[in-house]
C-alpha cells in the first residue's frame, strides 16, 4: 500500500522570505503522480502543484516549486516570497497514474506567515 | 461555471440518528470519489463512483456508512445510527475520469454530540 508522509506539523515564515515543506512517500509503482494541495480555514481544497513521476523536470507554478527525488522518494514543496495569503495547511498527496483512482494525502504541515 | 457543492456545510447529529450529505459534482464529470477528514488529519479515501456504479467502497469504515449515486450525477452520503467518532469533515470530489484532476467542494462538517 503506498504511504504519504509529512513530518512537520507546523512551520512558521516571515512575510517574503522562503520556506520549504517536506515530504517523503513509499510506493512500488513505477508511474503516479504527486501533488501539493492548499486547504484554507474555508476547508476548499486547492490543487498547488502536480509532478508526474515519469518527468524528471521539477515542476514549478509561480512561486511555488517542488524537489522531486525519485529514488529517495520525496517530493519538497518550496514557497517563494511568501505572502499572508499563503497562510493554510499543505497537503502532500499521491495517486497512481494507472488507474482513476483515489487520492492518498499526508497528514499535513500547518504553514504560518508572520508579517 | 459552478464548481462542486456539497450541503449541508454544517451538520449536528445526535448520537444515533441517521444523517445524508449531499454531493453535486461538475456537470460532465463522471468519476466522484467521497473522502473522511478527522480534524488535524488529511483526507482518507470513502467511496469512488463512475457515473452510477460504485467501484471501489474499501474506505468505508463500517456498515452504517452507504452511498450512492443512482442518475450518474449527485451523490449521497448516508450514515446511520451516527457516532461520536463519525465527526469528521465530508468532502467530495469529481473528475472527468482517467488521470484528470479532481475538484473538491467545500465539504460538510459533520459534529456528533
């Protein structure tokens, strides 16, 4: 069974500056994808940002990038010049790419922007 | 155009009495999967629709839990005879199928007293 795993609860950033969320996941399939979602206190779940595993590219979507390292199996998500906005829980997720399947998240990291 | 909407967003159950949350997918979409959020928890795979058949149930955790979507487009999540550890919020999520995004709702929070 494939596993997402977030070992930060909470992280803390000053306004502008950058941060980075880990997360590390276990599977034995060769082909899914990962992603990072948002969720604001309004519980709306937000896709941020998705690597497929067959890409060796990092995937970056403004000032959002990750870290995706195969082998190791961890997938970072760094937050450039953030914003109060940013403030919400991240989630990590996983999902394999050979069917319509169900999505698998991680626990979540709290992330907390200080003005 | 709309996203998903789920109602109620807010829900309290005496333990015991039977509740249904509602899912209303994209117009189009024909995959709708149900997810369980405990509070400070992420997200655990329910139920998983393709238009009105049901293909996957495996995350149902016990038989008071049912769904069911039988026109291939909204979607009803039922729990009986509530429990406390049933206070979770609901979120529901639909796709075009195959390997396309899903979007979620907003989720109904459900609070058994």
């Amino acid at each position: 069974a494939q596993t997402v795993t977030q070992s930060q609860p909470e992280m803390s950033v000053q306004e502008a500056e950058t941060v980075t969320l880990s997360c590390t996941y276990d599977t034995s399939e060769s082909d899914y994808y990962l992603f990072w979602y948002k969720q604001p206190p309004s519980r709306q779940m937000i896709l941020v940002i998705r690597q497929e595993a067959y890409k060796q590219q990092n995937a970056t979507e403004n000032r959002f990038s990750v870290n995706f390292q195969k082998a190791a199996k961890s997938f970072s998500l760094k937050i450039s010049d953030s914003q109060l906005g940013d403030a919400a829980m991240y989630f990590c997720a996983y999902r394999s790419m050979n069917r319509d399947d169900k999505i698998i998240f991680g626990k979540g990291t709290r992330l907390h922007i200080l003005p | 155009g709309a996203g998903v909407s789920q109602s109620p967003r807010y829900k309290v159950a005496k333990r015991g009495q039977d509740v249904a949350l509602r899912c209303d997918p994209i117009s189009g979409h024909v995959s709708l999967f149900w997810y369980q959020q405990a509070l400070g928890q992420g997200p655990e795979f329910l139920t998983y629709f393709q238009n009105e058949a049901q293909l996957d149930k495996s995350g149902l955790p016990s038989d008071r839990f049912f769904a069911e979507r039988p026109e291939g487009s909204v979607s009803t999540l039922k729990i009986q005879r509530t429990q406390q550890e049933d206070s979770a919020v609901y979120l529901c999520a639909s796709s075009l199928g195959g390997q396309t995004e899903q979007y979620f709702g907003p989720g109904t929070r459900l609070t058994v007293t």
